[in-house]
C-alpha cells in the first residue's frame, strides 16, 4: 500500500508486479468492473499479502474496485487481479451493481422530483 502520497506514475512497476503476484490478466476469473461491489467474507491473516489484507478490512461493507483502487492507492489493473485472486480463494463476494433496468424510470424520477419542489 503506498502510504508515501506520490503518484501512480512514480511507482516502480516491480512493485505492482509483486502486488499482483506475476498475473496480468484475469482470464478464466470473476469478471469485474468498476462498479462491481466488493464484501469480505474472511478476517485477514498474518501470511497473506498487505494488499490482500487491507483488501479484506475495507470491506466490511461493500465498496466498488473503483472506490478500493482509490483507497489503496493503485491502479484498477492491479486491484482487479488482487481482487479476484480472494473470489477465486472465497475470502470477498463479488456483487453485481444494480443493472440498469431495475432502476426506476427517469420520466417518474423526474414526475416526482417536480411534484416534491411543488409541495
């Protein structure tokens, strides 16, 4: 975790290499996007990676890759191959965001946004 405050492009690459554990990809893996919400459902261990294990104390609630790559500080390659080493080890839930067509639709959202301004 980088706790120096410089930017992304100062790091070494070696060090996203180590963090990701030589993994490039996530093939044949959870697909996993920005959005996709991100639960523990393990407590970290001694042994296991930093990365991995504020991974786990994050997400206690659910936060997204986006708002996990923010708070640790890496890239979302790199946090998206971290995060689905622990799906593939069963330590975090990968949730789905709310699809687009369960959400209400903008004409009503709109109705009663005017008619709460009415009132």
């Amino acid at each position: 975790m980088s706790t120096t405050g410089q930017d992304l492009g100062d790091e070494p690459p070696e060090r996203f290499y180590v963090i990701t554990r030589g993994h490039s990809r996530t093939a044949g893996r959870a697909a996993l996007d920005l959005v996709t919400l991100i639960v523990s459902r393990a407590e970290p261990t001694p042994s296991m990676p930093p990365e991995h294990a504020a991974v786990l104390r994050l997400c206690g609630s659910p936060l997204s890759v986006a708002e996990i790559s923010a708070y640790l500080r890496l890239p979302v390659s790199a946090v998206t191959v971290v995060l689905a080493d622990l799906v593939a080890e069963e330590r975090v839930e990968a949730r789905a965001s709310v699809p687009a067509a369960l959400l209400p639709d903008r004409a009503l959202l709109e109705a009663v946004m005017h008619g709460l301004q009415r009132l």
